[in-house]
C-alpha cells in the first residue's frame, strides 16, 4: 500500500507564492508520473502539471510560466511550485503518483488534498 501526504497549502495575495509537497511512502518499487490536480467548488478535477520519471513536464495551458513541477526520486517527492498566484488558482490540490510496488504491482494514489486560497 502506498500513502501521500501533502502539504504545503494555505493562503496568499495575488501576486505571491506557495510551494505544494507530496510524499510517498510504502512498499514502491518504482514510481512512473507524478502530478497535481486540483479541484475548485462546483468545477470539475483537472490536471495543473504533470512530470514524468525522466523528467518530462506538462502543465495546463492555465498555469504555464507561473507553476514548475519537479520531483525527488530519491525522496519520493513531487513539489508544485506556484509563482505569480492568481485568484483563479483557488482549489484543492491533490498530488497523484502512478508506479509500481514491490508485491502487488501497479498503483495509483491520491494525496488526501491541499487547500489553496488566493486573496485578490
């Protein structure tokens, strides 16, 4: 079984920063993309970035220039970056990590979710 943990979310003014921080832990073997998502009231979950094992980004179209997305292999870790904060930015944010574990194979994992609240 894999957990996530998240942290890293609170308030800030438009214009600022937070930094997002998602954990792995359990029995993975390996650990293949590694994203965030959020999810604002009455709107459905989408996709804010992805990163990929060797490294290969992706955001939406929404939060590029503004969002980086990075990860430690060695820590298990996924971090979201958010610069130039807009309240639009508004949501929860969940970390989702897909890989494989050592005796049951493939998984995907949620993290428990993050609030972000951007003040204008």
């Amino acid at each position: 079984q894999v957990q996530l943990v998240e942290s890293g979310g609170g308030s800030v003014q438009a214009g600022g920063s937070l930094r997002l921080s998602c954990a792995a832990s359990g029995s993975i073997f390996s650990i293949n993309a590694m994203g965030w998502y959020r999810q604002a009231p009455g709107k459905q979950r989408e996709l804010v970035a992805l990163i990929t094992s060797g490294g290969t980004t992706n955001y939406a179209d929404s939060v590029k220039g503004r969002f980086t997305i990075s990860r430690d292999n060695v820590k298990n870790t996924v971090y979201l970056q958010m610069n130039s904060a807009k309240p639009e930015d508004t949501a929860v944010y969940y970390c989702n990590i897909r890989g494989a574990t050592v005796l049951n194979g493939i998984f995907t994992s949620w993290g428990q979710g993050t609030q972000v609240t951007v003040a204008s």
